[in-house]
C-alpha cells in the first residue's frame, strides 16, 4: 500500500468514542441500580434475576454482531463496497428474524422458563421477574437490531456514530426510569419500559444512520433477500464465538456458587471489587473492537504485512492505556470506597482484589483479551474459540475450586484463578500469533 490504512488520528478517532461509550453504559447501568432499588426489595430482586437471564441474549446477540463485523470489515478492506453492504444488509435481516423468533419464544414460556432456572422463589419475586421478562423480550429485536448497525459502523471505524446513539439511548433510559419510579410509581414495569423505549431508540437512530450512509449502508433489496454464502461467513464466525461466551457466562454462574459457600465480609468485597474491577475493564472493552476494525480491513485487503505491524501498534498502545486506566482506577478505590458502608476487614480485601485485578488487567488481559480480537478478525476463530473454553473451564473454574475452597483462600484464591485463565490464554495467544498461522487465512 502506498500509505498506511490507519493513521494514528484514525486509531484515535475510533478509541476515543468507543472508550467513552463504554464508560457511558457503565455509569448508566449504577443509575439503574438506583432507580430499581426504589422501586422494592421484590422488584429489586426479580429484575437481578432476569438480567442474569437476559444476558444470555445478550451475549448471543453481540456474538452474531461480532461475526458481521469481521466479515463487514474484511469485505471493506477488499475494496468492494456493494459487497459490504449487502452483508451488512443480511446481518440485519438475520438479527431481526432470529430476535424474533427468541422473543415468541420467551412470551410462550416465560414462566415455565423462569421456573426452571429460579425455582420456588417467593410469589411476589416471580411476579416481578414475569414482569419484567415479558417486557424485557419484548426489548429484543431492538437490542438485535442496535448490535447489527453498530457491526456496521465499527466496521468502517465510525465509532463516534455508535458513541452518540448511545448517549441518546441512555438518557432516555434515565429519564424514563425516573418518570417511572418517582412518577408513575409503576414498580418493575417503571424500568422495563423505559429499557424498551431506549432500545427501540437507538434501534431506530442507528437504522436511520445505516440507510444514509455514504459507503457502506443498508439496502432494502438486500435485507428482503437471503444469502446463504455470506450468512454462512457470518455464521462461521458467531458461533465460536457465542459458544465461548456461553461456557464463559455458566462458568460465572457456578463460580458465583462458590463464592457463596465464603463468610459474609468475603461475599461482600466480592461483590465492591467487582463493581470496581469493571470500571477498570474499561480499557480492554474499548480496544477489542478496534482490532476487529483494523485487523479485519487489512486481512481483507490482502495486506497481511500491515496487519502484522496494526497487530503489534495496537498491543503497544492499549498496553500503555491499560496500565494507565488501570493505576488511576487503583488510585481512585480509596475515595470510591468511602461511599459505602464496609468493615476494616472488608475494606482491606476490597483493596487486596483491586490491586491484583488491575496488575494483571493492565498487563496481561490486553494479550488475553484484545489479541484474541485480532485472531478474529483474521479467521482465526477456531482456535481463539478452544483456548477460552479450556482455559475457563480447566483454568478458571478448577483453581477457583482448588484455591478459594480446598487450600482456603476464598474470594482472594478465585481472583488467583481469574488472573491464572488470562495468562494461560495470553500465552497462547501469543504463541499464535508469532507462528503466523493466521496469516493464511481469510473470510472473504
């Protein structure tokens, strides 16, 4: 190539919104907190429960985004922008159908379905999980169709389009949580509307922006049509990586278990560190999408030398941004955790999880994490797909068992086990990456 394809402005003006995004959804989600706490104990509790639920979608649905963004991003690499749109085209169309379908299905059984997963909770509690699932469900073609436009726009390094969707979204949500809480006093339903109104939103606002958009954009003929060959690129794709999000997502759940099995001060720094520890995964959240983008484009234009250097400016500069984020979240735990109401002994472990989360957040999770990205976004899926089951399975969720139980280290020896998965994955993602087998590889 005569000059390079991403200038560092480039990189800039693609980190930046997506950084800002991340922590905008995350300051949103503490509001919500808020607001569902006033709404009742019942409420509060049916609404934990069915988000635990709903990410399930969640995560399908980003998955099935993530594999139109690397296909998308490789197409826009090759040059060939009719091709790009159409793809983008019947990502949406798929996303709509099979959100559908999901939603029917959740209608039809919500409460057996809650039943099964939640047991004999209290009459009231399952009222407000009913609640808030049917509404919720109802909220997923939305969500579906959001994830598509924004695998659009990342895809051709338009994050700021997502970033102010986004913005828009949330202070919907917001205000509407308000008016339903403070206003309407409607309970569990005063969160669930406003969830579904912010999300059909932003539904609307990104489609609006796709069909407008210069070079890559939605086309009716494209989305009433079915493309079985790149539906199957896409596919290819999702899969592995909805199948290591899900065995991720269980593994969560078990280790939850685990960490009830500790004294209540341990349970209770769990669960601060985490809030806290989520903050700091700002950094990692905001890169990984980046390496899609530019890993994909390259690889798509045939270019794998400038991949291979993206690959190495990229890790260099969101390790520098990792282990800055990472030190001043560090530095600001003190002064978060004067907000609440913790024991000495608490405030200790808190700090203790902290300072080993964000070491090996700031060190080792840009090789685990974002590298795993780039391999993506080359085709390199299989592989990234075995590495995170292993190392979850046998790496997380074992030396959780064996550290935090038999050998007694509670919610420090879980922690243990969290930084052990992401340094067995860095270093085989590392590995692989140096041995070049992605580079014969190709979606497109």
């Amino acid at each position: 190539m005569d000059r390079e394809p991403f200038s560092n402005r480039d990189l800039a003006r693609m980190i930046v919104p997506l950084f800002f995004e991340q922590l905008l959804v995350m300051l949103v989600g503490l509001a919500d907190t808020f607001f569902i706490s006033q709404a009742g104990e019942a409420a509060g509790a049916g609404v934990s429960l069915v988000n635990q639920f709903n990410t399930v979608f969640i995560f399908v649905f980003t998955a099935l985004s993530a594999g139109g963004a690397v296909v998308v991003s490789q197409i826009v690499g090759s040059g060939d922008r009719d091709r790009a749109s159409e793809a983008a085209s019947q990502l949406l169309m798929f996303s709509t159908v099979f959100s559908l379908v999901m939603t029917a299905v959740v209608l039809l059984f919500a409460r057996p379905l809650l039943s099964l997963m939640f047991g004999r909770v209290e009459q009231d509690v399952m009222d407000a999980c009913l609640t808030y699932l049917r509404i919720s469900a109802l909220s997923y073609p939305a969500l579906a169709i959001y994830n598509a436009g924004a695998a659009l726009f990342r895809s051709v390094g338009k994050t700021s389009v997502t970033m102010v969707v986004s913005i828009i979204s949330n202070v919907v949500n917001i205000v509407g949580n308000y008016i339903g809480i403070f206003v309407l006093h409607a309970g569990v339903a005063g969160v669930a509307w406003p969830s579904f109104v912010a999300r059909t939103v932003s539904a609307i606002a990104i489609c609006w922006l796709a069909f407008k958009e210069a070079d890559v954009c939605y086309r009716l003929r494209w989305i009433f049509a079915w493309n079985g060959s790149l539906l199957a690129k896409i596919g290819g794709i999702a899969v592995p990586n909805g199948a290591e999000n899900a065995i991720f997502q269980l593994t969560k759940v078990a280790l939850s278990s685990i960490v009830a099995l500790f004294g209540t001060y341990q349970i209770a720094a769990n669960g601060v560190a985490q809030s806290i520890w989520s903050l700091a995964a700002l950094a990692g959240s905001a890169f990984g999408p980046v390496f899609i983008t530019v890993i994909g484009q390259c690889m798509g234009a045939g270019d794998v030398d400038s991949a291979d250097r993206y690959f190495v400016r990229l890790m260099r500069i969101t390790l520098i941004f990792s282990v800055a984020w990472n030190v001043l979240v560090f530095v600001a735990t003190p002064f978060i955790l004067s907000f609440y109401a913790l024991e000495p002994q608490t405030i200790s472990l808190v700090i203790q999880l902290v300072a080993l989360h964000n070491t090996f957040n700031a060190l080792v999770f840009p090789f685990s994490g974002c590298l795993g990205n780039g391999l993506r976004a080359t085709g390199d899926v299989a592989f990234t797909m075995w590495v995170s089951i292993i190392c979850t399975l046998a790496v997380r969720l074992v030396l959780s068992y064996v550290l935090g139980v038999m050998l007694g280290m509670g919610v420090m020896g879980i922690a243990w086990a969290m930084c052990a998965d992401w340094l067995a994955r860095a270093v085989a993602l590392v590995w692989r990456w140096r041995s070049g087998a992605w580079k014969s590889m190709r979606v497109v």
